[in-house]
C-alpha cells in the first residue's frame, strides 16, 4: 500500500458510469406555459398529465408521484419524466426508457439531448426519468461544508481508518438529515418498482429499455423482477452484482490494468503516439515512483499518485489515447517548484448534491471493517493491476461505505431471469476501464439463455460508438432480431493505427465526454 496515495474529491469527480449529457441536471423550470394532455395508465393506476418541455418544443415532461417507502405506501416524492414522442406514429411500436447510469446521470436530460438513431426516435416514444434522489427527482442533498471535508489520504493505519469510518457516519447523517426518508429508499430495486410503476401510468403492458453502465444494473433487476413486462432491453456497460468487495475491487482493477495494457500496444505499433518506441509500462512504473516521492509535476504543478492514476482511468474511458501519451511524454521528475494548492478553498455553505453513496451503499453489502481489511483488499488490487494499482472510482466507491451500517437494502446476488422475460442484449467494449468486460461475460455466465452479448473490439466506456454495433442495437429493438454475429471489430483512427475511435463518439442521448465536471456521480 502506497502511504502517499491520496483519496481524491470524489464530490468534484465527474464519475465515468454517469453519461456525460446528463452533467447538467440543474433545477430549471421544466415545463412551458401552455397547453396540456393527459395519459392514463392501466390497471387503475395514476393518471399522468403532460405539459410541453420549455426549451424544448418536441418533448413533454410531467410529474408521478409515488411512495418513497413501498412496503408502507406513506409520503411521496415526485419522479420527473419526459417523453418524446414517436416521429410516425402510425409505426409506433411502444416506449423505450433509458437510463444513462451513475448513480447521478439524469434520464430527464438523456431523453432531452437524445442522439437515439433516426430509426429509433421514429417508432418509440423516448421517455426518460430521473431516478429517485437523483436530479429533479427529490434530490439527495448533503451539507457541502461536510463534503468539502472528506479525509483526503488513503487510511494508513487504524487510527486514520476510524477517522474515514467516524467522517463517513456524520455525513450520511447530514445527508440523512437534509434529505429526507427518501436517502434510506435510494437503492435499484426502489428504482425498479418507480420503473415500473412508470410503465403502468403510460399504459403499457410492456417496455423496451436502454440502460448505460450503472443503468444496467436497474435494467438486469427490472428483467429479473417484471420480465413479463419487458419486450427488449439492450445494456452497454455492464455491471455485475453477484460480486463481493474483494472480488468487485480486482476485478474493476483489472479492468484498468486491461486498458493501460491496451495503450502500451497501441503505442507500441502507432507512429503517432508521442511515446511510440519507449518502453510505455516502464515509464508509467518510473512515473508512479516519482509520484509515491512527490517528485512528479507539470509544467513545475506537483502529480500526485491520485492525479496520475485518475487521468489515466478518465484517458481510457474517453477514450482520449493519443492527447493522454502526449500528456505523459511531458510529465517532469525532480522536485516541483510550486506547492499543490488546497483542495478546497474559502468557506462553503449551504448543500449540493451527493447522491453516489446512498446509491452504492444500498446496493452493494462492500463493508471493510478495519485497517487490516483494507490494507488486504489494497493488496489484492495491486496484484490485480501491478502497474495501474487501482480503479480509482471503485475505491472510492467502497471506502464511501466504511463505517455505514452492515445492513443494505440491495445486497449482492446472482442474476436470475425467469423464462417470461426476452433474450436481453448486452454490449460491452473489450477494453472498458469502468465497466469491465469480465463483468460483461459474468452477467452472460449467469443467465446464459436469457441474454446474447455482443462484443465491441474496442476500447472506452459505451460499445455503441460504431455502425456494427449501432445497426445491432437498432435491428434487435425494432425487430427483436439478435445479431448473428458475436463481436464487432474496433474501427481504425487513421492509416494502420488501430487505436480507439475519437473522443469525439457519442454514446446514445449523449452530447460528448469531457473527462471531468463538477458532478457527482459514481460507479457506471
């Protein structure tokens, strides 16, 4: 365990499972002043009144209220949807909801700024939400003195753990405090019921889905609880939730020691990479050791360990390859000139949002229990990934949870999807830093008749960057038609460089990927 690691400020990280259209969930008025119409749902349920987007002349938005608890049906919150219509409605075929991930991407905007294919937007009704605690749908909110104060260091020993473990209960205290009953009820299977409960308001006896890194999660537990109600459902980035904490936080390393593997090749056979001919995973294991002695910098502006790591994880989730070898081409050993700033500066007051632990500690049972767990599990990451050490976002995932109550609301289980529901089909690049393809591959192993994965050869966070599998994608909702074929090759940059696409992709609802916002979101 390196002692000069530092945590990171996962409140100002812009997560990678939470698509990058949805960074701007902001409380704007959503709805125009003018007319109206109404949708009623089968089976006795509420009826939805639907009001014009302002801003956005071909979409609607409205408001469904429903239980925060569902086991007591008492107060409610408001869940915020917006739907598009389908262009030729005599060819409608139904709705598809989408969900960008997270925790923290708002489906509202996915569905606002959506980039769905012609084919789609033609014959489905776009219809996204905001999930519970997320965006306009009662936000969770925590105190942002509190946040700006979060333990910067990794623990390096039992005294500093229990402080992590001491900060991590008086923050979900305050968020507890500021949010409401609804924090305790942030977890998918919440989220389910709420998709479901949407699916009878539109008056649909069945819906078709999209979800992107963590909204494969909701849509493999929607699939596992009402596949009777879905007609097809594609996931691209998939999590896996049979996993434990160890097992979750190797195999997430492993899955960025994959990608930096990727990048050494590719610049090893690209003329064009600005480290073409040195030895890359050399220089990166040089660089490393002069961060774990605070004597790397840029342009005399000190790189700790975290930066460094954490730039490569946004690098190959992008993925922006050549502009990240040009990066580290130009990176300086020695002692910096200048000092690193504080993270935080100025007093902060008042609350923002925060909903990533209240997610992910509800529905992951990732408890480490004191210094020597974590030292273990430090352990395990780094013979996982010896030269990447970690994923970034998957620690600080878990150390959120330190010092939360054993209990959560959705512990980890295989995935059992009964014979009512369709064949689902999963996507997943082959070199995904985030949502790794093992996970992929241990969703398929798990429901083996019941789900088709298709592999993008590729590289970077969302496989639907390319025509073979966009054209699958769009076929198998149209048609319920399953690609023959079980891979779709990565496309060339230029000439023979056979790296990842440009940074420029756009994954469906999606406007580009900048590397980093002021958002909180977290894993997928």
């Amino acid at each position: 365990m390196s002692t000069t690691h530092r945590r990171g400020r996962p409140h100002k990280r812009w997560y990678a499972w939470a698509a990058a259209a949805c960074a701007t969930a902001v409380a704007l008025p959503l709805y125009a002043a003018q007319g109206q119409e109404e949708t009623r749902g089968r089976e006795g349920s509420r009826t939805l009144t639907w009001q014009p987007c302002k801003g956005h002349s071909d979409a609607q938005c409205t408001t469904l209220n429903l239980p925060i608890d569902w086991s007591s049906r008492g107060k409610t919150f408001g869940l915020k949807v917006v739907r598009r219509k389908a262009t030729n409605p005599s060819k409608r075929i139904g709705v598809l909801l989408i969900n960008p991930g997270g925790p923290g991407g708002s489906g509202v905007d996915m569905a606002l700024k959506s980039s769905f294919p012609a084919e789609l937007r033609e014959r489905f009704d776009i219809v996204g939400f905001d999930p519970r605690g997320i965006g306009r749908s009662h936000p969770i909110t925590c105190s942002k003195e509190l946040i700006n104060k979060v333990p910067q260091e990794l623990p390096r020993n039992q005294a500093e753990f229990a402080h992590l473990a001491s900060y991590n209960r008086k923050l979900r205290e305050d968020c507890r405090k500021h949010s409401g009953p609804l924090f305790d009820h942030a977890d998918t299977l919440n989220v389910v019921r709420d998709m479901d409960a949407l699916r009878a308001a539109l008056g649909e006896q069945k819906i078709n889905y999209y979800g992107h890194s963590y909204g494969t999660l909701i849509g493999q537990q929607y699939a596992q609880r009402y596949g009777r109600h879905v007609r097809s459902m594609v996931l691209d980035s998939n999590m896996d939730h049979s996993l434990g904490t160890t097992k979750l936080a190797t195999t997430a390393a492993a899955a960025v020691e994959d990608s930096l593997t990727a990048f050494a090749q590719w610049c090893k056979t690209t003329s064009t990479c600005s480290l073409h001919g040195q030895d890359v995973l050399g220089r990166w294991n040089r660089l490393l050791s002069s961060a774990d002695r605070s004597q790397l910098s840029d342009a005399d502006t000190p790189v700790s360990v975290d930066d460094l790591i954490s730039r490569a994880y946004d690098a190959f989730a992008a993925p922006e390859w050549p502009a990240f070898a040009k990066w580290l081409n130009s990176l300086h050993t020695g002692t910096p000139h200048r000092q690193a700033h504080p993270s935080h500066t100025g007093p902060a007051t008042g609350t923002e949002a925060h909903v990533r632990p209240a997610v992910f500690c509800q529905d992951w049972q990732t408890r480490i229990r004191d210094y020597q767990d974590l030292r273990a599990l430090v352990q395990a990451e780094q013979a996982a990934a010896p030269h990447a050490r970690t994923s970034p976002e998957m620690r600080e995932a878990i150390l959120g949870c330190v010092g939360w109550p054993k209990r959560t609301n959705n512990p980890q289980r295989p995935l059992h999807i009964g014979p009512d529901a369709p064949t689902i089909l999963l996507v997943n690049a082959r070199h995904d830093p985030t949502t790794g393809y093992a996970w992929a591959r241990n969703v398929h192993r798990q429901a083996p008749h019941k789900t088709r994965l298709l592999t993008y050869e590729g590289s970077g966070h969302g496989a639907l960057v390319t025509p073979c599998t966009t054209h699958a994608m769009t076929q198998y909702l149209l048609h319920l038609t399953l690609p023959p074929q079980r891979s779709c090759p990565a496309p060339q940059v230029s000439g023979n460089d056979n790296g990842p696409p440009p940074s420029t992709r756009q994954q469906p609802g999606q406007s580009g990927r900048p590397s980093s916002a002021t958002t909180a979101g977290h894993p997928a």
